[in-house]
C-alpha cells in the first residue's frame, strides 16, 4: 500500500459523512491505484494550470466514472476518480464523466451538483463506445486532456480510444485487464472471429498468431506478450510514444491488473514516472 500523504486523507475526510447516494464496493488495491491517480493529477495541473508554458485548457475524461464515492467493507468511504478530478486543487477547465449504469450516472451528476464549482462538469449516462463522439465534441480545440480509462474488463475498445485521441494531445491511464481476464479467457477469443480481445486490441493485430507461437505459456509471458502488442498497437496506429511502467497489482500474491500509462510527450511520462515513484522497482516482477 502506498504511502498516505495529507492530501490523500483530506479527500477521504471530505467523503467521508454518507450522503445516501449509490458508491461502489472498494477493495483494498483500489485505493493505490486511486492515490496515484489523484498523485498524477495533482503533479500535471500544478505544472499546467496557469502557467503561461501551458496556456491552453486542461481537460479531464473518465470513461468508466462510476458513481464517485467507494466504500469499504468496513464502511471507510474513498473518493472515486471523477470526484478526484472535480476536487483537484487546481481546476481542470472541463471534467467530462461517462458512466452506463443509470444509478451510478445519476449519483454521479448528483455529486458533482453539490461540489458547486465552477468548472464545467458534464456526465455522459450511457456506454462510453457510443458516447465517445459526443464527449469528444466537448474538448475544446488545443486542449491537453488526461483520460482515466478503468473498466472491469475488455470494455474500452480500440477504435474508441482512437477517436478520442485523433488530431487531440490525450495521456491514457487505462486499466489494462490481462490477469483478470485476457489469461484466464484467451483460449475462447482465439477461437472467435470478433472477441473483446479483438475489440480492444484493435485493427492488424495478428496476437493469435504471436500467442500460439510463443513457447511459454506461463501467465507471466503470456501477460507481457498482451502488453507489448497493445502498446505497438498505440504506438503504431494512435502515434504513442512514451509508456508508463506497467504496475501490478496484487491480491493476497495473485496479480490482478496493470496500469498503463501512455502519452505523445515526455513530459507525460515524467509526470507518471513522478507519481509513481515510490512504488516503481518493488512491483515490477513480470
Ligand atoms: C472499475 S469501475 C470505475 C471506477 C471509477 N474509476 C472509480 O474510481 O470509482 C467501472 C465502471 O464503469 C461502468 N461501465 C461498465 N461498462 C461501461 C461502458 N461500456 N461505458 C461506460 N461505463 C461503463 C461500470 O458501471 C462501473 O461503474
């Protein structure tokens, strides 16, 4: 678990009287990755927002926002990333939120109503492949966006993330679900014509090919084996340059997910990298 800094318990405390709405279950890993989202969050607006070296806006993307509050068993509450987001200490100029499930949306728009700030915060209620065109029309021209991009699985398709970043200067932190789901079901996509797995890693991927042939099949080989591809993917038709390490994350030692940090600028990565710091080395086993 990493280390809490005082503005991490200060966004807990401001979450912490119930206010009756829908929140999310939270596990213990979630909390990492959330404290270093809002840690990159924090290190990009307070190197961007007003400053003249960035003069353009600053516009956050969610794609699977959720409600924005999770709550642990214990009943101990934790900012989701929208609410990360709309409580940065220095304002993005936009907060676009998308989420498919009615109630979460809606528990979403309520708590970004009652935050009262003045940034202009839209949530999209509906499934974020179809809404992407319409969250795009959102993001004002020259604007640098960070897109948090965290589904449960093989949700967020290529073409999506393709969309979203044409002709536009996105960084992507995506959930990216190799233990939790590419290994466990990679066998059943290889034998369908269309799968999530096809879906996400896009067009002229030919991984069924590279997965057949790849000598060991351990868990560990075939998760870097999905990696490399879905980078060369971003690198090779989004014009990706600069990836984040991958950091794992584990439950009771079973590795669950990586984060991938991608971005056109090395400034992105550095950003990441800082963020990231304390943890990078000790994670890194696969
Ligand atoms: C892992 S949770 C996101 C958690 C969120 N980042 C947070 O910090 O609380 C994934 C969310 O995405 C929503 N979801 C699933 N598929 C979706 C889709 N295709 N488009 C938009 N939202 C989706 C789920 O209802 C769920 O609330």
């Amino acid at each position: 678990m990493a280390k809490k800094t005082d503005r991490w318990l200060q966004l807990r405390k401001s979450v912490e009287i119930n206010d009756g709405l829908e929140v999310r279950k939270a596990q213990v890993w979630t909390e990492d990755k959330l404290w270093w989202w809002n840690k990159y969050i924090d290190i990009t607006t307070a190197a961007l927002v007003g400053r003249n070296k960035w003069p353009h806006d600053l516009v956050y993307v969610d794609l699977f926002a959720g409600p924005g509050i999770l709550e642990f068993e214990s009943g101990e509450r934790i900012p989701g990333s929208p609410l990360l987001a709309m409580r940065a200490a220095k304002p993005f100029t936009k907060v676009l939120l998308c989420e498919k499930n009615h109630s979460r949306a809606l528990a979403c728009k309520k708590r970004a109503q009652s935050l009262a700030t003045t940034q202009s915060i839209r949530v999209f209620e509906g499934d974020c492949n179809e809404q992407i065109g319409l969250i795009c029309n959102s993001i004002p021209a020259n604007a640098l966006t960070l897109a948090f991009i965290d589904p449960t699985g093989l949700h967020a398709s290529f073409e999506t993330l393709a969309t979203l970043t044409e002709n536009r200067s996105v960084d992507l932190l995506i959930l990216f679900a190799d233990f939790m789901d590419i290994i466990r079901n990679v066998a059943t996509y290889a034998q369908q014509s269309q799968s999530n797995l096809d879906q996400v890693l896009g067009p002229d991927c030919d991984w069924r090919s590279e997965w057949h042939s790849l000598a060991d099949h351990s868990a560990a080989k075939v998760s870097r084996l999905f990696v490399q591809l879905y980078q060369n993917q971003l690198r090779e038709h989004l014009g990706y340059e600069h990836f984040g390490d991958e950091v794992l994350y584990l439950d009771r030692g079973v590795p669950l997910y990586r984060i991938l940090f991608a971005s056109r600028n090395p400034l992105g990565l550095k950003f990441w990298n800082e963020s990231t710091k304390k943890q990078r080395g000790s994670d890194r086993l696969f």
